[in-house]
C-alpha cells in the first residue's frame, strides 16, 4: 500500500484589480480575492468583479474610493478595516459616485451594514483577523494626511507561507518593515502609482519600489495601483505595459500560497 500523504492546502490569490482611481484599464481599481475550495476573503473593493463572491470576511486598507468603490454592495458580514476618520469615501449609487463622509457618519453607515472590526493603525503590527484557514496581520503605512491607512500580511495557515498587500504608501516605520522581513512573504503586492519622472508623495514612484523591494530582501512581488500617468507613457512609446513594468500584477491572473 503507497503511504497516503496528506498535502498543505494552497490558497489561491486573484488578481480582481490593479490600476488607481483615474478609470482607465477598464476601472479594476485595487482588489484581491483570496479563496480555497469553501471561502472567499477580499482585500479592497475596488472592482466590480468583487461584487461575483461571498466572503467570510472582507479586508480595506483605507477609505480612498479606488479601494472601496463596491464594499457597501458586498456579500459579507465582516469588514475589517482602519479606524474611520474624516474623508471617507463610498460610494453609495450604483457605481462610480464619491461620496464623502465625516468620521461619524462614515462609521455608523458600515457599521449599520456590517460587523465592523476596526484596526489601530497607530499601533505596530498586530493580528486583527484569525480563523481556521488564514490569520491576518496589519502593516501600518503612511499615506494620505489625515487618513488611517494598513496593509495586510496573510498567512496560510495550512501552509505557513504569507502574502504581503502593501496597499498606498508613501512611506512606513521600521515595526512595518521589521514584521515584513520577518514574515517572509512568498509573494507580495506592492502599491506603485508613478512613473518614475513623477516625485512620489503619498506613493511609491517606480525607482522607490525597487529600492524598497532590495530593503525587504522579499523573494518575489508584483506591483500593482498604476496611475493613469503610466497609461501615457505607454501609449506613447506605443509598448504594453508588461514591457515598462515586467512586475505588473495583471487582471484576473492568479498566484498561490
Ligand atoms: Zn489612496
């Protein structure tokens, strides 16, 4: 009788979309789908195939409408997501509308929909999300004034292996980095906006990704959140964008862990 071996399962990560807020690259804005063979997670919502699943929990790494245009149409009952302050953006018509809200009214429309579980982003990386199939933990970064913004370290916890969503960032403290290089992550999705002819503010440009990227000593990633500036320099050196960026992560592809 061959030995019957039992073998970790992978989960599946989903490319749903990758560009920033400007509708461009058909409006996939920032979205991943995490899923095995019995559930779904997201991280952000900002695109209209988000709206095809159930989730057992739902992940947003801040309130700009590019990573929350869909959420309040999702299929969930959690959402887990930074402490809401004022500037929030959702949209509630059907598609497409931004709509501001305060920190107060911004809070009591989630929580009116939805488990609400709120992550500090003033407190260094912790666990804010755990379960049977995947423990997440959040990666504080700076990004725009005034608003919380977290990325997500995931873990498999069949396998042991974690994912890294960077979400918007133009810069983050060493307890960001040091819970990154100490995680390890097999692959990571690293927010990229500008071109490198643009100075980054509240982003990363081209050349301070890869700087980052060598920092990390990360073993693979993939960029993603290209703003439509991209769009003109590839349109006018009449190239793709796989040509400019090797790394970008692309529509519906899909990477395991
Ligand atoms: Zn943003």
């Amino acid at each position: 009788m061959p030995q019957k071996i039992k073998l970790p399962s992978l989960l599946a990560v989903e490319i749903l979309g990758t560009c920033a807020f400007e509708l461009w690259n058909k409006g996939h804005n920032q979205c991943f789908l995490i899923k095995d063979n019995s559930h779904a997670y997201l991280f952000d919502a900002g695109s209209i195939s988000a709206l095809s699943y159930e989730y057992r929990a739902v992940f947003i790494t801040h309130y700009h409408i590019d990573h929350t245009r869909y959420l309040l149409k999702l299929k969930t009952r959690v959402i887990v997501g930074p402490e809401v302050s004022d500037g929030m953006e959702l949209d509630t018509s059907k598609g497409g509308k931004i709509v501001r809200y305060d920190a107060k009214s911004g809070l009591d429309v989630l929580k009116k929909l939805f488990e609400f579980k709120q992550v500090n982003c003033t407190k260094p990386p912790h666990v804010v999300y755990d379960d049977e199939t995947i423990q997440v933990t959040s990666i504080p970064v700076n990004h725009a004034v005034g608003l919380f913004c977290t990325g997500y370290l995931v873990k498999n916890k069949a396998t042991g292996n974690h994912i890294w969503i960077s979400g918007d960032f133009g810069s983050m403290a060493n307890d960001s980095i040091n819970a990154i290089k100490k995680a390890r992550p097999v692959q990571s999705f690293i927010e990229l906006t500008y071109p490198d002819s643009y100075e980054p503010d509240g982003h990363q440009s081209y050349f301070s990704a890869l700087r980052l990227v060598k920092e990390l000593g990360i073993p693979d990633y993939r960029f993603v959140h290209l703003s439509y500036r991209w769009a003109d320099i590839i349109s006018e050196r009449g190239l793709t964008s796989q040509i400019i960026l090797p790394k970008i992560a692309k529509h519906r592809e899909i990477y395991y862990f």
